[in-house]
C-alpha cells in the first residue's frame, strides 16, 4: 500500500506538471490558429469511434504492453523490488526498480490521456484556468477514489459507450463551433450529464435483469 501511495503522490505531482505545459500549448495554439480545433475536434471524433468499435479483450500481459516495453528501453530494470525505492543495486550497479517503471509508466500514460481530456474541456470553455483546474480535480478524484473507479467502470456495461458518445458530441461541437453554430455550454453540460447518466442507467438496468434471470 506504501508502495502504491508513494507512485501516485509522484505521478500526480508529474501530471499536474505536464498538463500544465499542454494546456498552456493549447491555449496558445486555439489563440493564435483557430483552425487547430479541428485538429482537436478530428482527435476526439477518432476516439469515439475507437472506443465504440473496441472489442472486449482478454487481460492483457503487461510485459508485452507498449507503453511498459517504451518505458523499460529508458533505463534499466530490476527484476526485483526493493521496498518503496525508487533505485536498487545490482552487482553493484544503481538500477531502476519495478516501481520507478510504474511511475513511468503512469506519467507516460497521463500523457496519452491528456490527448483526449484536454481536447474534450476545450470544446466546452477556452478558459485555461477551468480547463487547468477540472482536470486536476479529475486527477485528485481519481486518486482517492481509482479503486471504486475501476470496479465501476468494469460493473457499467454501457458506461464506455456514453464516454464515447459525449466525446464524439464534444468533437463535432468543436466543428459546429468553428463553423460559426455555437452550443452554449450550459447546454453542452447537459448533453454531457445527459449521457453519461444515460449510460449509467442502462448498464444498471441491465445487471438488474441479469441478477433477476
């Protein structure tokens, strides 16, 4: 439990870092190019389609994952852990342990996230400081609570489904805005809650049936 504390107390800090550094890139991107929200309008309708035409995978091998082999070619690797270090000797030699590559691998995930969450609070306010702070909110959230998260996530069938539905409608929203239609953003929330609930209310209607049958 240590061990896990301490990697997400460092990804975090890392990924409140580089979000920062994205968000004010974008910022400055969106404001001296306003075409780059096609861009990012082309970012999210991709991802909604991969979301929805994503099949349901066996679990996957970590050791095989691209982001973990990506990572492991930066620095070498124990086999082993050594507590809650972050570097151990082998044969004499400073290594990096298993924990420091998942801290890497985090910050490299975050980054990949950070390429559709960014994208997505832009289509609904240009105001860096909103968009800086509901995704650090989002990222504190999720430390306290990734357990429930993740469990969630895997109990809501439909749930990955809304998330690729609101990210769609976010992206051609950013089309439409660049067009010269706008969506408010009051109406823009209430498509995104309307979804995400919807979503939510299927996939536990659904268990409902198949806890009944």
């Amino acid at each position: 439990m240590s061990q896990q504390q301490k990697v997400l107390g460092y990804g975090i800090g890392g990924a409140m870092a580089m979000r920062a550094a994205m968000i004010v890139a974008g910022y400055e991107a969106i404001t001296n190019f306003k075409p780059i929200l096609l861009v990012f309008a082309g970012i999210l309708i991709f991802s909604s389609y991969k979301l929805i035409a994503e099949e349901e995978e066996e679990e996957e091998d970590m050791s095989q994952n691209a982001i973990v082999k990506f990572a492991s070619s930066l620095v070498p690797v124990s086999d082993e852990y050594d507590g809650d270090n972050f570097f151990t000797l082998v044969d004499g030699v400073k290594t990096a342990t298993p924990l420091l590559l998942c801290l890497v691998v985090i910050e490299l995930s975050d980054v990949v996230f950070a390429v559709d969450s960014i994208p997505a609070v832009f289509g609904v306010t240009q105001d860096p400081l909103i968009v800086y702070s509901s995704n650090i909110f989002a990222i504190l959230g999720l430390r306290s609570l990734y357990a429930f998260v993740a469990t969630m996530v895997a109990e809501l069938e439909y749930l990955q489904t809304a998330v690729a539905a609101v990210l769609g409608f976010v992206g051609l929203k950013m089309v439409a805005d660049f067009g010269g239609v706008h969506v408010s953003t009051t109406a823009s929330l209430a498509v995104v809650v309307g979804m995400l609930g919807a979503g939510v209310a299927l996939s536990l209607a659904k268990k409902g049936d198949d806890d009944e049958a």
